[in-house]
C-alpha cells in the first residue's frame, strides 16, 4: 500500500499549494490513499465542511486534526457524521468527534489514529495509555495502521515512535509546522518522522504573518496572529507498507518550494 500524508494546512496558501501540487505528486507516486492534517486549514485555526469537500474533491481520502480542533464552531455540527475526520483520541470520554477511523480506497484499508502530546500542551488524557486501547481494536480491523500524533515536543514523539513499534505501519509527527530529517523504519518494522512539516507560506513564522510574531516576541503584548501570504513551501511524506505485514517498507520525505520546484 502507498500512502501520501500531508503535513499541517495552513489558511488560504496552503490550500492554494494543495491544489497546485496534488496532481502532480498523485502522477509521481501513485498513492492509494492520501491523508492530511487539516487543522490549521481555516485561516490557520479549525477547519470547516467547505474545506474537508474541498480537499476530498481534490483526492484526499481522510484528514487528522490536532490542538486547533475546536476552533471553528461550525465543527460540532458535522463531525460526529464525517468518517473521514479524526479529532485526537485522547480528548475526554464525550467530546464529539472520533479518534480513529478506516480509510478504504483504491481497494486498500488503513487505519488512521489521531493523538495528542501533553507536554507544552493542554493536559489531557494519556496518549500512550489511549494508544495501547485503540492500537488492540485497530489491529483487528487492518494491519495498515498510521498514527498522527499531535504534538510539541521531539522528545514526547520520539517516545511514542519506540512506543509503538511492531504495532503501527507509521508514526509521523504534526503541529510544529518544520519538517524533520530523522525519517527512519524502526527495528520492528513501524515507520517514524517526528515532524512531517507544513504546506502554506514560507515568508512568515510557521505560516503566520512575521511581523505579527515578531511584536510577540519583543514586547510580550497580546497580539493577532494572521495567515501569511505570499510563496509556499509544501511538505509531505510518502510510506509504503507491506500490505501482508502491515510493516513499512519505503520513506520519502516531500519538500517543495513554489519558486524552486525542486522536489526531494
């Protein structure tokens, strides 16, 4: 099985470079089934239904969310009826959405988990407990599983990588918006990358407007973040995974700029 996953969406560039870019990464790697994270998507905070057809009318089979979820409200209206969006798991027992879904397409089935990291985030529930009850009930279903998780810091993700090794096909990272070099299969088979990068514009910080942040910065004053415009940088990874073993087999991480289109 191929798979394209698609680091984090940010606002109205990053949807512009998904739509330039998809085509053309579809042609290169054939994949069955493309994910992405989709929780900056909106103005770079939430998502809306608008954009999750958007994207799907585009090819993108199932989308992960992260910290962002809930940040437009329109979200609790659908998300409960939307199979192809999983909000993290171990949010508390009750709050819409699901954590973990299967994705079938081009006659393939994977299984995607969302998770969120603690450290530097909102305390919530255990996400390496969360994984060892999903992971029991998704090997049952398919043994293509990937595993997005969420989170700040490397050392938390690294940890989760170990953790899951030998139970899911891949563990990449999101919500750092800077794609890592340490992409790797693990001892026992399970693909990593700690951070899988972002897709929208290379002119600001982490896609936001860098005047903006840098004001932050300097005078620790409340300030809006707003979307950066102007040229985008694109980044994504592609696995294949052995559809008898459910291990990974091959990594390729994605990085495109729009002025360079160099794709390595």
């Amino acid at each position: 099985m191929k798979v394209l996953f698609i680091g984090d969406i940010v606002g109205n560039t990053g949807r512009k470079a998904v739509k330039t870019l998809l085509p053309e990464l579809k042609s290169k790697y054939n994949p069955h089934i493309i994910i992405a994270n989709a929780e900056n998507a909106a103005g770079g905070r939430g998502v809306t239904a608008a954009i999750i057809k958007e994207f799907a009318d585009l090819g993108v089979h199932g989308f992960t969310m992260g910290n962002h979820t809930w940040d437009n409200r329109d979200i609790f209206e659908w998300i409960d009826d939307d199979k192809r969006v999983v909000r993290p798991a171990n949010f508390p027992p009750g709050t819409p959405g699901r954590g973990m879904t299967t994705i079938k397409a081009n006659g393939k089935e994977l299984v995607i988990l969302n998770l969120q990291g603690r450290t530097f985030l909102p305390a919530i529930d255990c996400p390496f407990r969360t994984a060892d009850e999903l992971l029991e009930r998704a090997g049952k279903q398919s043994k293509a599983i990937l595993v997005d998780f969420h989170a700040e810091a490397t050392s938390e993700k690294i940890a989760m990588g170990w953790h899951l090794d030998g139970r899911a096909s891949f563990v990449v990272g999101t919500h750092t918006h800077v794609q890592t070099n340490d992409d790797t299969i693990l001892p026992n088979g399970t693909g990593y990358l700690t951070d899988c990068g972002m897709v929208g514009s290379k002119e600001g910080v982490l896609g936001m407007e860098r005047d903006a942040v840098l004001r932050k910065f300097k005078t620790q004053l409340p300030v809006r973040f707003t979307v950066c415009e102007g040229k985008w940088h694109f980044h994504a990874v592609f696995v294949e995974i052995d559809d008898s073993t459910g291990k990974a087999v091959r990594i390729n991480k994605i990085r495109i700029r729009e002025d360079e289109w160099i794709m390595s």
